[in-house]
C-alpha cells in the first residue's frame, strides 16, 4: 500500500506553514508563505482573513504537488493557529465582515479597564482561568459589533459567526458546512467556562455577544468535519492554538511536564493534569491538549521580550550581525562581569505584570564591553524564564524534572546551558524544534488512528541534552543580583 501522510497546517502571526509527515512520523515536506500585517493607527494590528487563507491554501497545495501526493494519500489534516486573534464573518455570504484583529492589538484596553472597574476581575479569572485583558477575543468581538455597521442588526438576526483563526480555517476547508473550534482555543476567547467546557452565559451578556454566533466546542482530538480534495473526503482531526500545540507536540502529556518556547517573546507551559488549579503568581491557566476524553489543563507565563532582544542587540545596537553570532561574543565575554541588563522593553510579564516598567543595564564598570552586554541579554531571558518556571513549580506545588526546548533562541548552546544552570533543572531539546506543527499533526494522526500514543513516543528524537553544572552559590548570587535590577526597573514609567 502506498505511504500515508498527515498534514499539519500552522497558521502563525507572520506567515502560514505547512508539514507533511509520513507515517512514521518524519516530516518530509515544509512549506511557508509570509503574509501581510496592517497596522491601522497606533496599537493596532489587523490580518486579512483571506489573504490569511490564501495563503494556507498555497502551502498546503505546494506540498500535495512536491511530493505529487494522491488525494488517497492524505490520511488526516491537523490545524494548529495564532491564538485569540479574531475574525468575524457572514454566515450567508462567507464574507469577513471586518479585518481579523490580532492578538497584540490594544484597542478594546479602555473596555478591559471598565470591566475591571465593575468587578469582574474574580469572575472572569474563576470562569475562564484568564486576566482580563484585550490580548483576549471577547472586547475584540464586542469592538467589531460596536463600531461595524449593521453589525449588530445581522448578529441578533443570527446571520454572523466568530472564530479564531481555527475555526475560519475549518469553515474554509468544510466549505462553510462546518463551525467549531477547539477547547484550547476557545479557552483564549475570555468567553469560555473551562470546568464545564461551555460557553459562559454572564460573559457573553454582559459583552453583549450573543451566543448565536459562537462555534460549537469540540476537544482537540476530534472529528471536525472533512476538507474535500478532488472527490476525495479528507478528515479533519486534531486542532488546537499554537502553545498547546507545542505542549503537546513536546509529549508533555504528564502532569509536572513542561516546555518553553524562545521565539520573540517566551511561552511557557507546564501540564498540570485533569484539576484545574488558579496561580497565584501571575500565571493563567488554560486548556490543553488531551489523549483522553478527560480535559487537561496547564498553567501558562508569558514573557514579551525573549529573543527580540537579541534583536535588539543586532538591528538596535548592531553589537552583532546574526543572532545566532550572540552565543561566540558571549563565550569571550569575562565570567564575572557582573553587568545585568533587564529587557523590560515592553513592560514585564509574568510573574511581575507592571505595564510600567522599563529595561535598564545595570552593574556597568569601566571595563564593561560588548560581550558584556551581549551575555548579560542573553542570561537575562533565563533569568526571566527561571522566574516563571519557579512561580510555576510553587503554584502546581510540583517541581519539574526536565524543561523542554523549542523556538529560533532555542538553538543557542550558551544560552540552554545557562539556562540549565539558573533552574538547576535539566533542559532538553529535541531534533526536530517545529513542536508546534508537529503538535496539530500528531492530535491528527492519533485522531484518526493512524498512530496510537506509544508510536508518537518513539519519533521524538533528543538533539541535546543540558545539565546544571553551576555551583548553588554562584546561582544563589546571581539570581538575587538579577532580582535586585528586576526592582529598579519596576514602575519606571510611574
Ligand atoms: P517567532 O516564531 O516569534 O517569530 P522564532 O521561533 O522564529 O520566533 O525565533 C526567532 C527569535 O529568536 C528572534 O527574536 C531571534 O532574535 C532569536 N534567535 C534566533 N536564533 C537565535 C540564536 N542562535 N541565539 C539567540 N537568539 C536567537
């Protein structure tokens, strides 16, 4: 019998991607096509639904054609997306009634802070597991029915549906014949009950979203409809947002288990089991991926500034010319420098949320350098991630054993070495980094049977594993410096 293939297709920020995998779970096919961001007025960030489709639509057809693959071959497509971003459309036409508004966009902030205002902070938090935020879907609905004519008339008619980008994809490929997301993305939409796996009649009324358009939740294992390709039915099998993706696709299907991602920013998840459990340090908790019918849930931290400091360094500072060139300056960079930089560029994250704070070096002396500075960019998003990790461990009252690793700094010896050292944990990173497609292709493959979970447990492939090798002393010292310059750094802007 010919080869089978699974088909994960990762629709990202920047660009759509495909991932063909055989069935023994190598990929043997990638393709990536960027597409345009709109940036309206400050604050803003909008993505055309179509051109987002179109472009998933183009890579998924490049790979059927390079590897001239039977429809017959294709045994299930998995869809794994930018979480939260928003799209609202027709049901009877299929037209986008507005751009997708994106998941960095802050227009709805004044909206969040009124619902702060009137109290709804504990709420939302014990209902969805989410700080009220407009990083979320629901004030990103709710601004399309305020501010789109006839917007509002069409959805107490019924006529408009949401989705994030999940479900637009689905309604896509079912050729409108299907509506429904998954439990991870749903719980990104602030609008979602994550214990009774509903949606939440008090948030949806008091947004004033009626339910009518809202997708029908199904879990990320599922059977979610059929993409038609020349008469051909091809199941649609496994969904789910793009960090829980990458949880699963790391196989951190236990409690205790977790991973981080270092791209941009850092997106971090541990598997905290079948009990929900709310943080107590700033972290969300949140749906995950599950091999059971039973949900699984994790706690998540995010940091804003991860590898854009890198960036940083290389188009802000020129320090260096590749990223990648960060870890060589590193090495020659003296041990004992003592220079910290805090990459509060955009305020910080979890576990501190000040909006105000500021990044700062600290610790200059006269024979401070380059390196230096270099290193001290690159310790500070383990120093960041360690705070994360700890505030995690303390409000799963669980330590983890093992850290994965995935995301474009993921690839920095120096950086998963001392990342290593600062969390006295060890840290591991597989061969094959696009955890996040191969999350969406393995909940597609065992979905439809194809794989059964002992299987996926043997394509994982460890490229390098990272053991502490610092003293407890010398961590002890560095991290109370780094805390130190965290403080001096806070409410900057106050
Ligand atoms: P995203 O998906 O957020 O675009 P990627 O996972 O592609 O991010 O990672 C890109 C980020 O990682 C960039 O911010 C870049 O500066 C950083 N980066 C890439 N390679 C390295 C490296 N070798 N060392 C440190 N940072 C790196």
């Amino acid at each position: 019998m010919a080869q089978r293939y699974i088909i994960a297709l990762d629709q990202g920020t920047t660009s759509s991607r495909a991932l063909l995998l055989n069935a023994q779970g190598e990929t043997c096919a990638v393709a990536q096509h960027e597409f345009t961001q709109y940036f309206p007025q400050s604050g803003w960030v909008e993505h055309d639904p179509k051109e987002i489709w179109d472009s998933q639509w183009r890579v998924l057809q490049q790979i059927i054609q390079s590897q001239a693959l039977q429809p017959a071959q294709i045994a299930a497509i998995g869809i794994t997306n930018q979480r939260e971003t928003t799209v609202v459309w027709h049901r009877e036409t299929g037209e986008p009634i507005y751009p997708a508004i994106v998941w960095q966009d802050k227009r709805t902030a004044a909206l969040c802070d009124q619902l702060k205002t009137d109290g709804m902070t504990p709420y939302v938090r014990k209902t969805t597991g989410l700080v009220i935020d407009a990083y979320f879907s629901a004030t990103k609905i709710r601004w399309i029915l305020d501010n789109v004519p006839q917007a509002r008339s069409w959805a107490d008619a019924g006529k408009l549906a949401f989705g994030t980008v999940d479900s637009w994809l689905i309604w896509q490929l079912t050729a409108g014949k299907v509506h429904a997301t998954d439990y991870t993305n749903a719980s990104r939409t602030m609008l979602f009950d994550i214990q009774k796996l509903s949606w939440d009649s008090q948030l949806l009324d008091a947004l004033q979203i009626p339910v009518s358009m809202m997708p029908q939740v199904k879990p990320s294992m599922a059977a979610y409809g059929e993409w038609t390709y020349e008469g051909v039915p091809i199941p649609i099998s496994g969904v789910a947002g793009d960090q829980q993706a990458a949880l699963f696709g790391q196989l951190c299907w236990q409690p205790g288990t977790a991973k981080n991602t270092y791209g941009t920013g850092c997106f971090m998840l541990m598997n905290i089991g079948d009990t929900i459990r709310y943080s107590n340090n700033g972290l969300i908790t949140t749906l995950a991926c599950s091999i059971s019918p039973q949900p699984v849930y994790a706690l998540e931290g995010s940091i804003f500034i991860g590898g854009a400091a890198i960036q940083w360094l290389r188009d802000g500072l020129k320090l260096i010319d590749k990223a990648q060139d960060s870890a060589y300056f590193a090495q020659q960079a003296n041990p004992e420098h003592g220079v910290v930089v805090v990459p509060a560029f955009a305020g910080l994250g979890a576990p501190h949320w000040d909006m105000y704070a500021r990044g700062g070096v600290f610790g200059l002396t006269r024979d401070s350098g380059k390196n230096e500075l270099i290193r001290a960019t690159l310790e500070a998003i383990a120093y960041q991630t360690q705070e994360v990790l700890a505030a995690m461990q303390q409000d799963a009252q669980q330590p983890i054993q093992t850290l994965k690793v995935d995301g474009g700094a993921a690839a920095n010896n120096f950086l998963m070495q001392f990342q290593a050292d600062v969390l006295q944990t060890t840290v591991e990173r597989p061969q094959n980094v696009e955890s996040t497609a191969l999350g969406a292709a393995y909940l597609a493959g065992l979905g439809i049977g194809l794989w059964q979970p002992d299987d996926i447990g043997r394509f994982r492939a460890i490229d390098q594993v990272f053991v502490p090798q610092m003293t407890l002393e010398k961590r002890e010292q560095l991290l109370t410096r780094w805390k130190k310059a965290v403080q001096r750094s806070m409410q900057w802007e106050a």
